[in-house]
C-alpha cells in the first residue's frame, strides 16, 4: 500500500514535500523550492499527489504513542452504538468507522505506513511537529 492511496483519510496531516515533478508558480502550485518543506495536507496537496506532480511523505503517530485519554476517546466510540436492539455486526460497523476516523485525524498510522518507509514516525522525526509544549 502507497500513502497516496490512503491520503484523503489524513487530511490535515503534516507532510514534508519530497520530490515536486511539475512547476506552475503563477497557478500557485509547489516550486523545486519546497522540497524538503513541510506543509498541512490539504485539498490543493491531495490533488498534486493525485496528479502525480508532487511526491509527499506524511509524518504520523504509532498506535503505541495513544494517550489514555485518546484510549478512552476510542472505548468510547466503539460503544456508543450499542442498542440491544440492533445487530452485534451493524454495531460494529457503525463503530469502526468512527474509530476509524478518530485515528486518522489524529495522525495515527493505521495502514503500516511507517513500518513500509511510506510515512515518517513523529517520534524519529525532528523536531516532532504533535509533540506538546
């Protein structure tokens, strides 16, 4: 698995610009000047990766790093659906998207993306753009 195919999941993300391919200042797109620069992941970065003209690599947190209270942030999603009502599997679906969606936009690498060199570790990374003051 490629970061760029999971990207849309880490939006807001920090990524360093590795490697730009195609140049349009006047359309405000990255320059040679970037690489090696750090930017938010947003929409207009998405879609250059998606083109292919800019190669990013996203610094993201282990799973190992979570606090306890994102620890409990997590319990708590996945049990806020329970409804003995409903079907164990429809309430597992339902939670596993909101914890899904948790740990991605908390930075979390949840596709191994570190462990495949497609993702920088925050904690390896200097300086760690999550740690808190």
């Amino acid at each position: 698995m490629k970061f760029k195919d999971v990207a849309h999941l880490y939006l807001g993300c920090k990524v360093r610009i590795i490697k730009v391919h195609k140049e349009n200042p006047e359309l405000e797109y990255f320059v040679k000047q970037d690489e090696g620069c750090y930017y938010w992941l947003s929409g207009n970065v998405l879609d250059q990766i998606k083109l292919g003209w800019i190669e990013v690599t996203p610094i993201l947190r282990q799973l190992s790093d979570m606090t306890e209270m994102e620890k409990l942030d997590v319990i708590k999603l996945g049990t806020a659906f329970w409804d003995k009502k409903e079907e164990i599997r429809d309430v597992c679906h339902k939670a596993n998207a909101l914890v899904v969606v948790y740990l991605t936009s908390h930075h979390f690498d949840l596709f191994g993306l570190i462990r495949i060199y497609e993702a920088f570790d925050n904690n390896n990374h200097n300086p760690n753009p999550y740690k808190q003051p």
